[in-house]
C-alpha cells in the first residue's frame, strides 16, 4: 500500500501551535509596506486558490495579505487554513492572514468547517484550530494609506489610535461587541448614507460614503480594501474608489457564475486587478438571487455530498491530507483566467486578456497567452517535507520587509501589462 505523505494528527497539531507562536505577538492592527497581493474570502476553495497563487507569484518572491474566511462553504477548509498556515510558518515576514467572521467557532460550527473536521480529523484538533483562530490580527493598514479588514467600518473609529489600542486575543465571544463586530461583519450601503443595523446579516451595521471619508480623514488614508460580500465580477469599487471590496472565490458555493478576484498593489501603490472567471456556467444560474441565498443559507454540513459547494469544489482526490506529493498536487479546473485592463480611472476595469501561469517582467502583450488548464505542478520548495524540517527549526525564516513608500493608491495607466510588483 502506498504511504500518503501528508501531515498526520500528531503534526497538524505541531502547526497550530507552531502558528499560535508565530501570531500572539502580533497586535492586532499589522502595519505592512507595499508590495503586497490583497486576497479576498477564499472559503475552502483550495484549487482557486492556488490557481491564483500560479498567476502571481508566490512568497517571499511576492507578499500575500488574506482578509478572513478562509473556511466554510466547500470541502476544502481544512486544506486552505493548513496551507496558509504552512506559508506563514515559512514565511512570517511575507505573508499575513486577517480574521475573517467565519473565523469565529460559532459560524464555523455550522456553515461547514466543523463537520468537515469531524469527517477528517478527531474534533479536538478543529477546536485547536478555533483557539488558533483568536490570534489572527484584524485589520492591516498598507504603506500607512490603506486600511484593510474583512467585514467594514465603525462609527467608534475616531483615529488611527483606536485601531492600535485593539487588543489579541479577541475571544470567539468578543467577536460580537466594540468595534471588532464591525471590522467582522459589517457592509456598505449605497442606499443610505446612514450608519444603521444590518437587518440582512442581524448583527452589525451598514454603513455609507459619509463614513468612508471620515475614516479616511481621521486616519489620513487614501482607501479602504475589504472582502466579506460576494460580487459578481470578483471586485467592485464604491464612493468614489475609496471602498474596495475583493471576493476571490469564484463559483462560490456552487451557485454563482461570480468571477473571482486578487489584487497586485505595486510599492508605488498602483493597484491590478486579477480576475478568476468560470468557463462552465452552474445548473442553478437560472435560479433568481433569493432562491440562491434560500439555498446557501440551508447549507446542511451533516450532509456534505449534497450541498451545491461540495459537488462543484470537489477535487478528485479527497482525503484528509494536505497533498499526495506536494502543497501544490492539486487539480483546478472549471475556470479560465483574464486579468483587468490598466486603467487611467479606477471606474474603468474591463476584463480583457488572458494572463500567464505567473506573474512575469516581459513586456509583450498578454493577448495572445493562454493560461495552462493542466494540474498545478509540485513544488520543491513548498514540499511537506520543507514545511517539516522548518517545523523542527528553533524559530521560523526572518525576512527583511522594503522600505515604506508612501504613494497615492492608484491603478496603473492603459497600457500593455507588464509585472508592477
């Protein structure tokens, strides 16, 4: 019989607690310098995910920065959070995970993670993960002009003092009160201007353009980056470019025709969209939205083979290991790869071309480049074996961070791509 070479229980054990090491003295505001590539919910869809890590580029060539949700919804969950924790063991100083609402034992007990666990893995280790879960920071501010969280804004941040006083861990329970709910869980509205409770989710707030030029003002910022909604084109700019919200989890739940998006935020801060598009529309398109919302929010984890999200992410080899041989021995499939137009207006992003395997510094036009439909490659240097040894190491890898910037966010100008990080 051939021996699977993932991670046993005795060593995803050994990871969590390498993780929690590596995260409890971090506050719970991380200032972090451009370039950095912004993720968006990923929801356990591990072969987009690493799709989008192909195209462009991986750690510590390139810094990532995850804004929460790693888990729940598809199948995956457990293979997500490994592998990001994995990355951030290798690479502290270059990749950094936010907190996300579905990081909290509550959500995470019933939209998926803790059934997927308990089909894997022996239930201690998803509460271990939970107590992990408690140290990821909550917010992050780019080059001191962007602010980034998972959910939105607070009407209680009055300077950039308030988010600097947040403290960690931020216990499942406190998830839910101060201006931690908001940072989690709250959304923009373009219908009113007002801050006032966001009857769609029952917790939090919604908030306006009054709101995001305040912040803006008071921390001396020039834009705001958020995740938490799903949208159709896998990003979408408000009030006048100075919300962002990106969503990378295209196909979500089995359900949407969504495209999924990353951004690539230059040292000079100009900002690129990547975008994820499915080539296979799903049977349910034709449902209209509140027959899709009915049918996400009867998601039954008990019953994982007939929920939309599991049968549309189901990779072909489903076992509760990591990999067969490598961190990247997965399949991706059902989508095809465009990356934005450069744009003199942040307004105008039109998917136009397809993009390579990876982010590259030719100068030669992307419209005639296909992006590979074959099963990612392993990778030597992202092996488990690697990821072990670094785990017997007296401390994890120190990177040197660049020196800080301190630009104007923009997109770059029209023009043939070429690699801006």
């Amino acid at each position: 019989m051939m021996q699977k070479k993932g991670f046993g229980d005795a060593q995803i054990i050994q990871i969590i607690e390498k993780i929690i090491e590596i995260l409890t003295p971090l506050s719970a505001t991380i200032e972090i310098l451009s370039p950095v590539v912004v993720f968006g919910d990923i929801h356990g869809q591990l072969a987009d995910m690493l799709r989008f890590v192909n195209i462009v580029g991986r750690p510590p060539h390139f810094q990532f920065l995850f804004l929460g949700d790693y888990v729940d919804r598809a199948e995956r969950s457990l293979e997500v959070i490994m592998w990001l924790f994995c990355m951030k063991i290798l690479h502290p100083k270059k990749v950094h995970l936010l907190r996300g609402n579905h990081e909290i034992r509550r959500i995470n007990a019933v939209y998926g993670f803790r059934e997927e666990m308990r089909r894997k893995r022996p239930n201690a280790i998803w509460k271990f993960m939970n107590d992990a879960f408690c140290q990821l920071p909550i917010c992050a501010i780019i080059s001191r002009r962007i602010l980034c969280m998972h959910g939105g804004l607070s009407e209680n941040i009055k300077d950039i003092g308030t988010l600097r006083e947040l403290k960690k861990p931020v216990q499942h329970k406190c998830c839910e009160e101060s201006i931690v709910v908001d940072l989690l869980w709250a959304d923009p509205s373009v219908e009113s201007d007002e801050v006032k409770f966001n009857s769609a989710r029952g917790i939090s707030c919604t908030f306006g353009e009054k709101l995001v030029n305040q912040i803006c003002s008071n921390l001396g910022i020039d834009m705001i980056i958020r995740g938490h909604e799903l949208e159709n084109n896998g990003h979408r700019f408000l009030f006048n470019n100075r919300l962002l919200t990106v969503f990378s989890a295209p196909n979500y739940s089995g359900l949407f025709s969504n495209k999924g998006s990353v951004l690539k935020i230059s040292r000079s801060l100009k900002i690129q969209v990547v975008t994820l598009v499915p080539e296979k529309s799903v049977e349910s398109l034709n449902l209209d939205t509140l027959h899709r919302m009915q049918a996400i929010n009867e998601f039954d984890p008990r019953k994982p083979a007939a929920n939309p999200s599991c049968r549309s992410h189901r990779s072909h080899t489903s076992s509760g290991f990591i990999a067969i041989d490598s961190m990247y021995a997965h399949d991706t499939k059902n989508c095809r790869i465009v990356e934005t137009r450069r744009a003199s207006s942040l307004t105008s992003v039109t998917p136009i071309c397809r993009t390579p395997p990876r982010a590259s510094t030719s100068r030669e036009s992307l419209s005639n480049l296909e992006m590979s439909s074959k099963p990612i490659s392993a990778d030597d240097n992202m092996s488990l074996a690697s990821i072990k040894r670094v785990l017997t190491k007296a401390e994890a890898e120190d990177l040197m961070s660049p020196k800080a910037p301190t630009p104007t966010p923009q997109l770059v100008k029209n023009e043939e791509t070429k690699n801006t990080l």
